[in-house]
C-alpha cells in the first residue's frame, strides 16, 4: 500500500484526530518561530552588550523571547494542556504587547527607554506596538487567538464526532 491511499485514508476517517498544524496553522507556526529567534537572538545580545543602559526593557525582550518560544511549542503539541498553555501565552503576549506598546510611547522612561524610536538601540520586541517587527507583533496573537478558537484540543474534535455521527 502507497502512502498516497494511506494519508487518504486517514483524513478521510472520521474516527481519526483533526490536526491543529495544517495549512494557516503552519504559517502561525512559522511566524511564532521566527519570532522567538529573533526576540531570543535580540534580548542575549542587548542583556549581553548593554544591560546596564535599560535593565527593564532587555528584561522585557527575553520575557517575550520566552513567550514566542513557549506559545511555539503551545501551538505545536497536541492535546488540551498545550491547547491552555498556548491560550495563556498568546494572550499575554497580547497584553504584553499593548501595555508595553502604550508604555513606550507614553512614559519611556518608565521602561528605561531613552527615546520612542522601535528601531533604536534599547527598543524592546514590543516597544510602540511592534513596530520594529512591521507591527506582527500586534497582529499576530489576534490571528493565533482566531487560529485557537476554530481548532479546538483533539479529545474535543474527538468527542464531537460520534455526536455528529449519530443524528
């Protein structure tokens, strides 16, 4: 038997888990990653070279570092703990990005931040929305909420079926 009939066989049976990562799912997935890189990549560098220029916000660039790499791995597993996890995750980044965002161009020194430039030296991940990221930042956990919300855990795909299945 090929693998062609095999894959055919499985999505096409009803008693087999949807998969969360397929099509869309994929690409948030990519961008979540190349997100946790370039936060872990920035925040080592800036914690590094300078940290004693803006301690909180280079503390803040590895907090979101840990948060795109933990909502990576979120999206990524299967199964209702990992669904919660990257539920929480997303949604902090979420808030992460709006109040640090407002923070930044508001009351940068509260963030020991010299200017509002989201492309200058002590600028964080999240700094004025996201900008320096072409604003993905902002858009993204609204996409990764959305992504959520439509592909719930397996065991509730699962349980769904034989319901559906019945009437």
């Amino acid at each position: 038997m090929s693998h062609h009939t095999m894959s055919a066989r499985t999505n096409h049976d009803p008693s087999s888990p949807r998969r969360r990562m397929s099509g869309v799912g994929r690409v948030l997935v990519f961008v979540y990653g190349v997100l946790a890189l370039a936060a872990t990549g920035r925040s080592v560098f800036q914690i590094i070279d300078r940290y004693g220029e803006a301690p909180v916000a280079f503390t803040l660039s590895a907090l979101a570092a840990v948060v795109y790499i933990v909502a990576t791995i979120a999206l990524i597993a299967p199964g209702r703990v990992w669904y919660r996890v990257a539920w929480i995750t997303i949604s902090f980044e979420l808030a992460g990005v709006l109040i640090i965002g407002s923070l930044s161009l508001f009351a940068p020194a509260v963030l020991g931040l010299h200017d509002i430039d989201p492309f200058g030296r002590d600028a964080t991940v999240w700094s004025v929305y996201g900008m320096g990221y072409l604003f993905i930042p902002l858009v993204l956990p609204v996409l990764g909420m959305l992504w959520l919300r439509s592909h719930p855990p397996v065991e509730e795909a699962a349980a769904e079926a034989p319901a559906g299945a019945a009437s």
